[in-house]
C-alpha cells in the first residue's frame, strides 16, 4: 500500500469549535486536517505506483479549478482514475538494495536463517516504506519456498498485541512503536529475533526458563542449573549452512569496490544494484540445500494417492560429525511447515531445475 497525504485548512465555521474559530478570526491560525489517497497492490511494485501518485498530485495541484488543496471532498476524476489503476507491464519492481543498505550480509543471513527455521521475526525502523520494503524482500530471497505464517511488515499501534501470536511471524514496526512492541517481546515465551533496520543490529530475546528452587544448604550438591550469568543455548542467531562462503560471496557483490579493490583485474562497478545476481545466488544455495535432501525423500503410493516421506533421523546423521550450528539449522528448518508445504507440493524427487517451469 501506498499513501499519498496533504493537510487540508478548515475554515468553514459549522466545522471548528469555539476556540478554533476565536483563533480563526483574531489570529488567522487555521486547523489543519490530513486527507489522502491510499493504492494497493497484489505485487510490490511500489515505485510505479508512487509515479502515479506523485503525477496525480502534480495533475490536481496545476487545476485552476480542482478542490484538492483546499476540500476534504476531492475524489480523483474517471480519468485520473483510470491513469491509476492502469495494468503495469513490470512483474516486480522489488530490489534487494534496500535490505543491504539496511543490514550487512552476514546480518542478512541470520535474519533468513531465522526464518527459514521459522522464529518469530521482529522488524523495526523509522521508515514505513523500508519496513514493507525489507519484508518483501525476504520472502522473494526465500523462492522456491513460501512464508506459510502470519506476514504483516508493518503492525499498526492497535495491533501491537498481536506480537503474543503462539504461531511463527514476520512482524514490522515503526520506530515510536518499538518501546512497547519490546515490552510485549519480553513477556513472550518463546524466541523472537528482533531485527533494528536502523542501526543494522539483530538481537534473539529469549525469556530465561524459571529457576529451580531448592531447599539445599550445600550448593555443591544442589547446583543452579540456570545461573543468572549463563547464556540461554537459544539466544544465539540461527547460522545457514556455509554461511562464511555465502556472506563472502555476497559482499562482493554488494560492496565490490572494497572487497575486490585489491584484484588488479577489477574494474569500476556497474551503477545497477546486482539484484540479479544476489537473487541467483540465493536460488544456487536453496538448490544445494535441497538437492543434499533428495536422496532422503521417499514417495509412498496406494490405490492412486501418494505422499512423500522424509528421514529426517537419515539426514541429520550425516551432519553430525559436521558443524554443530550446520546440524542445529537443520534440526530446526526439518520440523517447519515451510519444509513440509515444500515437500507436499514440490516432492524433493524431480530436481529443482524441473520444478521452476
């Protein structure tokens, strides 16, 4: 959704109280009310729909005799209308500059590790635009696989509550709302990765399991088991298989000028952002990631209806001897819905490469 907003004086006496229209009349001070103009869409094409309104507004500013600037009535015209709702030729506008321009990409990786593993996710900025922005933006990086969970980039201050949901989310908020989302993130009893679009930071907060109490007088015997000073083992971001050579790869291409400044063989970077290559990159690593779990999926089939199984107990052997937050990712993204919708939908069995057309 995009708004585009003015402030309209009200002047007509029936509509101020008494002290407006005293103010009205001895000081000239007028009240001002916000009007506007909201546009959805199905697909986040939010520029071209910003054109348009900033051509609407050019459009009804420049008529002598249009009422926009001055009437809360103002509607847009049968044409003006039409110029706004026109069919866009563009699939998607989405680019990946503004996440990266809010994260660095090993702050990126942690905040789709989340996700995949299906945490409560938390956004927070002082821009509406970069929370919807960033929202979209995850869940096109996930591709082939779907968010299957509560989505909402930006949570308005009446839903604030919302943040107690039992089931995964992906939840965005302004910044004047961060001090009372926090206070709900503290009560809650499970995980929520709390992602600062601001200041480029990502935080798990975890509420600590209740302390045993115990009646001992020797605490040799009787050991805290949770003391005040330990780090709760969920209170750490979730790491993606070959995260080093991910986020290697993906700070050339988002920062080659650095990264590539002492390779003799480089040369100045291309103006456009490598949206392209950062979205290819990602589908290479999904691939790899499902490909490995090919060979662990199983289709059982009886009079006409099928279903695939996966072993899991299979897979998760062979990661043992391996990378312990490697074998923790898969612990958790195994037992998402996102992994079993994938699954049902796509069987594991045909290769990506098939399932993509």
């Amino acid at each position: 959704m995009v708004c585009l907003s003015r402030y309209i004086p009200i002047t007509d006496a029936a509509e101020l109280n008494p002290l407006e229209l005293v103010l009205l009349e001895q000081k000239n001070l007028r009240r001002f009310v916000l009007a506007g103009i909201c546009m959805l869409s199905r697909v986040p094409n939010f520029e071209t729909v910003r054109r348009r309104l900033r051509q609407l507004h050019a459009d009804a500013t420049a008529d002598p005799d249009s009422t926009y600037a001055t009437s809360t009535q103002w509607r847009p015209t049968l044409a003006q209308l039409s110029a706004l709702t026109a069919e866009s030729s563009v699939v998607t506008e989405l680019s990946t500059h503004t996440l990266f321009t809010c994260l660095s990409p090993k702050h990126v990786l942690q905040v789709l590790a989340a996700v995949l593993c299906e945490r409560k996710v938390l956004l927070i900025s002082s821009h509406v635009s970069v929370l919807t922005t960033v929202g979209e933006t995850l869940r096109l990086l996930l591709r082939p696989l779907q968010w299957p969970h509560v989505f909402a980039p930006v949570l308005p201050a009446c839903l604030v509550d919302c943040l107690h949901c039992p089931t995964p989310f992906v939840f965005g908020v302004h910044r004047t709302l961060a001090s009372t989302a926090l206070n709900v993130v503290q009560d809650s009893d499970s995980t929520v990765v709390v992602v600062d679009l601001d200041a480029d930071g990502i935080e798990c907060h975890v509420k600590p399991p209740p302390r045993r109490r115990s009646h001992a007088k020797d605490p040799r015997r009787y050991p805290d088991t949770h003391p005040d000073n330990s780090r709760h083992p969920d209170d750490t971001p979730d790491v993606l298989p070959q995260a080093v050579a991910l986020e290697a790869a993906l700070r050339v291409l988002v920062r080659p000028e650095v990264e590539c400044s002492d390779d003799v063989s480089w040369t100045a970077a291309p103006a456009a952002f490598p949206d392209a290559d950062i979205l290819a990159l990602f589908h290479q690593t999904w691939e790899r990631m499902l490909d490995s779990m090919e060979e662990f999926s199983f289709v059982l089939a009886d009079d006409g209806d099928s279903m695939v199984v996966f072993d899991s107990i299979g897979f998760l052997q062979q990661h043992r001897q391996g990378d312990g937050a490697t074998l923790a990712f898969y612990q958790a993204f195994l037992k998402t819905q996102l992994f079993s919708h994938y699954i049902a939908t796509h069987g594991l069995l045909g290769g990506l490469g098939e399932r993509y057309h």
